[in-house]
C-alpha cells in the first residue's frame, strides 16, 4: 500500500499540533499541583493544629473528595452541551487555587474546612472538561501518550509543591506555607490563559449513543470504585504521621514529594504501557493499593514510610492515567464529558465513604483499616478480571490511537 506523502505530513502535523496543546494544558497543571498538592500535603497537620481529630479529618478529606468527583457529572454535562469546555475550566482552576493560600487566613477547623471544600469543588469544576479536551488531543498520539504526559507534568508539580511548603514551613510554619503558594497560583492561571490561545485538535464528528453508556462502562465503574475504596487518602495519612511523630512536620510534605515523584513516573509509563497492551495494564493497580495503604499505618520508621509513599504514589499516577484513558476508549467523543463526569461522582463518592471509614477504624485501631484495605482491594481485583473477561479479546488489549 503507498501512502501519500501528502497524507503522512498532514497526519504528522496533527501529532506536532496535538502534542503541544497536551504539553500546554500539562503546564498550567504543573502549577495547579504545585498549589493544591502543597498545600494538600500539611492540611491534615494543619486541621490538627486547629483541634481535629482523626474522625473529623477523615471525614473533611472524604467529604472533599465526594465534592471534588459530585460536581464532575454537571460540570462534564455542561461542556458537553455547551461546547464551552474553557469557560467550565476558567471558573473551576480560579477557585481551585485562590483557595489554598486563603486558607493562611483560616481562624478554626469551620473555616479551613470550608475552603478544602471549594478547593475541591473547583477542581470538580474543571476536570471534566479538561480531560475531554486532553481525549481529542489523544486521537491523535493514542489516549495512553496523552493522558501519561499530561500526569506526567501535572505529577511534577505535585512533587515540587510539597518540597516549597517543606521549605516555607521550616522558615515561618504551616501558616507561611498556605500563603508562598499564592505565586504558583497565579502562574496556572497565566499559563491557561496562554493555552487557551494554542491551536487545539479539531474535534471528530459527534457519535451519540441513544441509550446511554454501553454495559463495559458500568463495569469498569464497578472496579474504579471498590479499588479505591480502600486506598487511603493522604490527609488521613498525614495526620497519622504528624500524631505519632513519625517525622517532624516538615518531613510530611517530602513524604508526599516522594509519593508525587512516583506518582509522575509510575502515570507516564502506565501511559505507554496502556497504548501497547491495552485495559490489561490496569492489573497492576489493585496490587499496589493492596499493599500502599496498609504499610503507611503500620510503618514504624522513616523508610517504611518512604517506602509506602512510593508504592502509594504509584498507585495514583496509575488510577490517574490508566483509569482516564480506558474511558476515553469506552465512550465516543459526544459524551466523554458526561461521562468522565460520572465515573468521577460515583469515584468520589466511594472514596468519601472509603475516607470515612478508614477515619472511624483509625481511630479504634490500625487493624480494622489493615483489614477493611485488604478486603476492598481483593474484591476489586475479582471485579477487574470480570470487566476484563467481559470485553472482546482485541478492545482488552487496545489503548486505541
């Protein structure tokens, strides 16, 4: 078969132009992280300087997170019907950041509380449309490409976040360390603005399906949420840390540094790996789960604890980009904004429960969260192997380009 060599240079372009919009987005998420993953890294200390106990602090990062994934559906919905996917992710990223250093100002728990929650809620807000965008760019570098870098930069981020707030923290505590992210706040913001004006893959024609998502998509759902029903959040794990002084308060956040480095690296070659071998690669993540969460409450020293971030961290850079680009593979364009929207309501809403438990188990003693983190993480993997077996050999081995 000859190829056109007009043809082959238009399909190169597309990739050259694709590529750099992703790297575009990933910037401004680059300093999204650096801000909310800071300041994430120390607010169960923080909460904890405020009189919370472990129940309480539980239940704020559960409660967040169900905020943060509740919204997603609406917000997806919105940009779907709308096509106004910028608007959605203008609104959602300025109350993501402004939150964080606004939280320096928090006078009690009630307060602080109440800006986790709009920090999450603005998340919310712009992740729908921001992956729907990163899943036209995936057309055409292949789904696992695309969302792998992305995680990539975005993970870099998250691990340069903590490492400032470890150094802002040592110099004027944990106040000081809410406020220095006010700078890389304003950074993501400036660096949307510049993607906005970026050439961005021109979207394929609209295939709707009439009667909802096809029967996969449900049992992937199935998975995503018992597997991190048992994934503890790191708030819980912070606050565990900083209770049992385990490190001092500013080897928190290079605990979760660490967990980010991971993060970054495990999500870039889960990317590549997933456009070679398909939904088969999400195998490797109940593993890790099973064996993150458990080791942070039973670490004793410094390396376990290392050690648990790195296996923990591993875990979110995969659920971050594997679970992302099966399901752009599993739904056509039209309603990937609605749908990453759902998977992350009924995601988040599994983790605020999953948060609350480990938070009320925590504070009875570290065997009923070993065991409650165990059984999650086995009944996901008899889950996958399901969703697995019901796919047609070849989708189950596709990352689809």
């Amino acid at each position: 078969m000859v190829i056109d060599p007009r043809e082959k240079s238009a399909v190169e372009q597309r990739k050259r132009v694709a590529t750099r919009f992703i790297i575009g987005i990933g910037l401004v998420s680059l300093f999204a992280d650096m801000t909310y993953e800071g300041g994430r890294s120390i607010t169960g200390p923080f909460l904890a300087s405020l009189g919370a106990g472990p129940l309480l602090v539980g239940a704020v990062a559960g409660i967040g997170e169900f905020i943060s994934y509740g919204v997603r559906w609406f917000s997806g919905r919105y940009a779907d019907r709308s096509g106004r996917h910028w608007l959605a992710m203008a609104v959602g990223y300025t109350i993501n950041l402004l939150a964080v250093p606004a939280l320096a100002l928090a006078s009690g728990a009630g307060t602080a509380s109440a800006l986790i929650f709009a920090e999450r809620l603005g998340k919310g807000v712009r992740n729908p449309p921001r992956d729907a965008v990163l899943a036209r760019a995936g057309e055409e570098v292949g789904q696992g490409r695309a969302f792998g870098l992305h995680e990539l930069l975005d993970q870099l981020g998250a691990l340069i976040g903590p490492v400032l707030v470890a150094l802002l923290i040592s110099l004027g505590g944990l106040r000081v360390g809410f406020a220095g992210l006010l700078g890389s706040a304003l950074l993501a913001l400036a660096f949307l603005v510049r993607a906005r004006g970026q050439p961005a893959p021109p979207p394929k024609p609209r295939v709707v399906l009439r009667r909802g998502y096809p029967p996969a998509f449900y049992a992937y759902l199935a998975f995503s949420a018992v597997v991190v029903l048992g994934f503890a959040h790191f708030q819980l794990v912070a606050y565990r840390m900083g209770v049992d002084h385990l490190v001092p308060v500013y080897g928190i956040p290079l605990i979760f540094a660490v967990a980010m480095g991971a993060d970054a690296l495990a999500a870039y070659l889960a990317g590549l790996a997933y456009d070679r071998f398909g939904l088969r690669t999400l195998a490797f993540l109940p593993p890790l789960c099973l064996l993150a969460t458990p080791l942070f409450f039973l670490a004793g020293s410094a390396w376990l604890l290392a050690l648990a971030a790195v296996l923990w961290g591993a875990a979110l850079g995969l659920q971050e980009s594997l679970m992302r680009s099966g399901l752009a593979n599993l739904i056509p364009e039209g309603q990937r904004g609605a749908a990453y929207g759902l998977f992350d309501s009924v995601y988040g809403a599994a983790w605020l429960i999953g948060s609350v438990m480990l938070g009320a188990l925590d504070a009875l003693g570290v065997g009923g969260v070993v065991a409650f983190s165990l059984a999650a993480e086995l009944a996901s993997i008899y889950l996958l192997v399901r969703f697995l077996r019901s796919l047609p050999p070849r989708a189950a081995a596709s990352g689809g380009q």
